[in-house]
C-alpha cells in the first residue's frame, strides 16, 4: 500500500526562491514587513502544553537585532512546573501518535508545505526582524522549510514500509521500525525555522512526539511554523512548545528520565555538555539516552592552481560573509595554492569590500550579528588577529547612525598560520582567514587540520585532484566547484564529522533511522 501512495506524489521539486529584483516581488515584501509589524508587534505570545496555549509567569522581551532598542514581541518564561506538565503531556499523546497511519503524517506535512507557501513572505518578514536576515536569507530558509514538509512527507512512507531480510523456509520473517518516545528538540537563533522544523518533523514522522524549545532570540519563526503545523491537521497535544530560561528548559530536559531522546544543533560547548549529560542513566529512566548533534564548523575552501579564481572568489564571499558569516556551514578558512593565493586574495577582497552593511529589513547585504555580546567577541578575535596575521580588509566598526546593534565590517586576514585561532576557533562572524599551501595535497592536508568537520569547498578542473578531494577530505558536505553553503533538503544531506557533530544527515535518506528502533518479528509458520 505504501509503494502505491508514493506512486501518487508528484516528482520532488526545490521550491523556487523569490527574486526580489522584481518590483512587484519586492512591494510585495515590503507590505508583508508592514502586516507584521501591524499584527506581531508588542504581542505577548504563549507557551502550547497538552493542546492548549498558555501564560507564563514572568516574560522576556525579544529586541530587533538590527536596532535593539525595538522589542518586536514578548514570550513566556516557563516554569519547572509547566516543564514537568510539558513532559508528561508529550509521554500521554505519545501512546496515541505512535500508532497513527503513516498516511496521516505524509498528508498533514503536505497540507503544511500548501499552507507555508502562501505565507512565506510573511515568515521571512518575522524571521528578519527576530534575527537579522536579509530578504535573500530569510527567503532561503523558509523555502527550505517549504522543501522539509515535502521530503518528510515522502520519508514518512518510504520507512513505513520496512525493510525486506534474506528468508527463511519456516518462518515469516520482517524487520520493521518503531517510534522511541518523547523527542526534545533544543535548536539555535541562526536557522530558526529550518533547522527546528527539521528535527521536530524527523521525530514526529517516526511516530514520536515532540518538545519544543527555540532559542531565546527566535521563538515566533519557530512558533508560527508550528501553529501552521497544527492548522495541516497535527494533533495539537504532540509538540509541546516551551521558552524560557536555561536554568528551566536546559539541563533539566536533558537530564529527564523520561525523555528518550534530545536533538540538538548549537555550539560545539553545549552540545557537548549535553552529550555527557544525556548519557547519564537516571533513575527511573528504562533505556540509553539517543543524543543527535549539530554543533558547528570551522569550513575551508581549497583552491587548486587550476581552479576557475573567479568562481571560487564569488562563491567564497557568498559562504562567508552571507548573514554575517553566521552559518555553521559558513566559509571561514581559505586555503590557496601558492600560484594561484595572491591573485585569489586580491579578488576575495575586492569583492568583499562592494558588500555594504545595511538594514536587513531594507535588504542590506550585510546586517548585524545576533547580539552586541557577539559583535564584542568576534572584534576581540579581530583584535588578536592583527598581532599575527595581515588585516587586508575591515576590522572597523560601522557607522549606522543612532541604531543600536551588533554590526561587524566584512573582515578579511592573510598569511594566516595554521595553529591560528583564525584559522582554528569559530568565530560565527564575518571573518576570513587565508592560509597559503605548498600544493594541493598539502592544500587538503591544511584543510583537514581542525577539530571540526562540517562542510568544504574545493576548487579545481583536474579529474585526479577531485577524485582525492573526494577521498580525503574529512566533512560531512564537500562541495566541488561551488560555494560550502546552501544545502537544500533532499539532496544534500547536511550533518558533518568529528565535532561538527553525530553526523546525523538532516533530509537525507537515512534520517529518520536517528527517530527510530528496530524490530524483528519471526513468526514460524
């Protein structure tokens, strides 16, 4: 039955982005900042638990990060008790959705995939003034999110269906895969749409239920993408929705007996604390702990001597210094060979320097970092910097007026030696750092040489190169020929190596295999 349901989808398209060199297109999004201001703004929003939406204690505010002087909404704080209602509420609808039909599932992420289209401009509007994108940005992301309804619809019924073992002559023999239980999704301020969405959807598509928990910064893009969850027909009571301090909904989810799993895309820091944590066994708590982890990277773009210069300069700029550098995926480490590094830099730097910081609600293409804690950290990193490599570009402070917030010049260092911080430490900003390598093999020998494993580039027309670099180079996404950002769901399966995480490969083929156990069944005939 499932292979005939998956018959009736139409092929899987990348939804188009907008193209905002439009006039209509842009009005359109213009008007879309309007209604939001009119309809969002100053608005207290809710916490959901068990169905129902409900009031904090205490609030918090959630400020413009392009002039924090504006708080755009306010959202709960929620209580140790409002997290133990949250847990058990999650436990009690489980018992009900992990039996429902897989249909079901694939039919509500399609209704949601309709529901999100008509509303995108509107989410990229929210998501803008929660948290600094440009029009482009937001664009991509709720597009993206657009794409994980329908490939969730689609993985939802490829592993229904199980998988086929080799037979035996006396038994009947089927290997099929369950749901786990109560899933706490804990996602970060730079995708708040996208990334959430994709771990809630993984969970919910396996038949478990979900606890939600945004990011302080971000939790209408997540909120709204939700409510639109349970507009498609998402029984309300299977996300619970939480905000609040780290105090309530950190460790204390984490260290919950009964919650069987926690998925997780932040900093290399947390992530790791909550690896250590959930293996903890708890009292009262019946299994392992699943932990899936996303936590960041420290991305190289290799550029052979045979490499096309201008195209590997376009895509670097665009994967550096795209939302102010602030993508796990984000290019931060350029590693040239020596031929082809001095041409490389001075075209990387004049492209940069075109780049202009500006509002990212009149579609600057540069905009703030998240927060002025941020900024501060990232110039105190710029600051150290120039005791040990060559400041080519930025570094500065810009001028926006009387706007308050945490805006950083493209930043760009040369001659950068690889036990660097530059070139060694994320610094989830716009900063770049060129290394200069003897060959090509030395080139991936630099580019592997990082804790971390995410995402890279590499550049080059050689047949034998590429094969190598295909080999060799140790992350989770190796781009040939193009930019290390823009992974679209459903073809490139995003989740790196090392301590850029567990490698879980979010709309990838495999998963949803993350959301769920195996069961064999033998049943002699």
């Amino acid at each position: 039955m499932t292979a005939h349901l998956m018959a009736g989808f139409l092929p899987f398209e990348h939804e188009p982005y907008h193209d905002f060199a439009q006039p209509a297109v842009a009005q359109a999004q213009r008007d879309a900042f309007a209604r939001v201001r009119e309809q969002y703004v100053g608005r207290t929003f809710g916490l959901y638990i068990g169905g129902e939406q409900v009031q904090g204690g205490d609030s918090y505010e959630v400020r413009n990060p392009a002039d924090t002087r504006e708080v755009v909404w306010s959202f709960p704080k929620a209580s140790a008790q409002q997290r133990a209602d949250a847990i058990a509420a999650a436990q009690h609808a489980f018992e009900t959705w992990r039996f429902s039909d897989p249909f079901q599932r694939a039919s509500i992420f399609k209704r949601a995939a309709e529901l999100l289209r008509a509303r995108r401009m509107e989410f990229n509007a929210v998501m803008t003034l929660e948290n600094g994108k440009n029009w482009a940005e937001a664009d991509g992301e709720v597009a993206e999110s657009v794409d994980h309804f329908e490939v969730f619809a689609r993985e939802t019924l490829r592993w229904a269906e199980g998988k086929p073992v080799y037979p035996m002559p006396d038994e009947h023999v089927t290997t099929v895969y369950e749901p786990m239980g109560v899933v706490v999704c804990i996602s970060p301020w730079n995708f708040p749409s996208a990334i959430p969405l994709g771990m809630a959807l993984g969970a919910l598509a396996a038949g478990n239920t979900v606890i939600w928990k945004p990011a302080s910064e971000t939790p209408l893009s997540s909120l709204l993408m939700l409510e639109l969850l349970f507009e498609a027909g998402l029984p309300s009571n299977t996300v619970q929705f939480l905000t609040g301090t780290d105090d309530v909904l950190g460790d204390p989810l984490v260290d919950s007996p009964q919650v069987r799993m926690i998925a997780f895309t932040g900093s290399k820091e947390i992530g790791c604390r909550i690896v250590e944590r959930a293996a903890k066994v708890q009292p009262g708590q019946k299994w392992i702990k699943r932990v899936m982890a996303e936590m960041g990277g420290k991305d190289p773009t290799v550029v052979c001597a045979d490499g096309d210069v201008e195209a590997a300069a376009v895509g670097i700029v665009q994967a550096a210094f795209g939302y102010a550098g602030q993508k796990c995926s984000a290019c931060s480490r350029v590693i040239a060979e020596d031929s082809v590094y001095d041409a490389l830099l001075e075209r990387v730097t004049e492209l940069a320097r075109g780049l202009k910081v500006g509002l990212p609600e009149d579609n600057g293409a540069i905009g703030p970092v998240i927060h002025a804690g941020s900024a501060e950290r990232i110039g105190q990193a710029i600051e150290a910097g120039q005791k040990t490599a060559r400041l080519v570009l930025g570094g500065e402070i810009p001028d926006m007026g009387d706007r308050q917030g945490g805006y950083v010049s493209p930043t760009i260092f040369a001659d950068v030696d690889p036990r660097d911080p530059l070139f060694q430490d994320e610094i989830f900003g716009p900063v770049l750092a060129f290394t200069r390598a003897r060959d090509w093999q030395h080139a991936i020998e630099l580019a592997n040489d990082s804790d971390y494993g995410l995402t890279a580039a590499f550049y080059s027309r050689d047949p034998h190169k590429i094969s190598e670099a295909r080999r060799r180079m140790h992350v989770g996404n190796l781009y040939i020929n193009r930019k290390c950002t823009g992974a679209l769901s459903g073809t490139h399966a995003f989740g790196g190596y090392g301590m850029s995480g567990t490698n879980a490969k979010v709309g990838g083929p495999d998963y949803l295999f993350w959301f769920l156990q195996t069961k064999t069944v033998a049943q002699r005939y």
